[in-house]
C-alpha cells in the first residue's frame, strides 16, 4: 500500500505507538523519542510503518531525519531526501 505521508498519518502512526501522549503539545521540533517516551523498538516500528504506508525505502542513514515531527514531514514532502 502506497500513500502520501501528512502530519495527520504521522500522527497517526505515533498514536498507535504511545496512545497515551498528547500529541496536541507536541511541537514539529520535538525529539520524538524523548517526548513520546519512545524506545529504540518503537522507533524502529515508527520507521517501518512509514515505509509500509508510503511504500518508500528508508535507508538506515537517514533514520536521523525522523528525529522531530518536522523532519519527518520533510523527508516525505522531498525536502530532506
């Protein structure tokens, strides 16, 4: 399954990995794993669900850019690739 990545499926992806945080607080330049207490199998699983929905390759060097909300939407808007 192939579909454009947006804040909303960012988000989306976040919540079924840490259902209890408030994403409303959350701001594009957070590091995701300190505020979403995310550990580093959460992350992968972050990584991996943004592969499988956007049908795209993520090399492991750019695991880095997935670091704050704004770096995601980045990487998947072409700024970063």
């Amino acid at each position: 399954m192939s579909e454009p990545i947006d804040k909303q499926t960012i988000i989306e992806i976040l919540t079924s990995l840490a259902p209890e945080a408030d994403f409303a607080a959350l701001r594009g330049d957070e590091d995701l794993r300190e505020a979403l207490d995310l550990d580093s199998m959460d992350f992968m699983n972050f990584v991996i669900a943004l592969h499988e929905r956007s049908g795209i390759d993520i090399p492991e060097s750019d695991y880095p850019k997935f670091r704050t909300l704004n770096g995601v939407s980045a990487y998947f808007t072409g700024q970063q690739r």
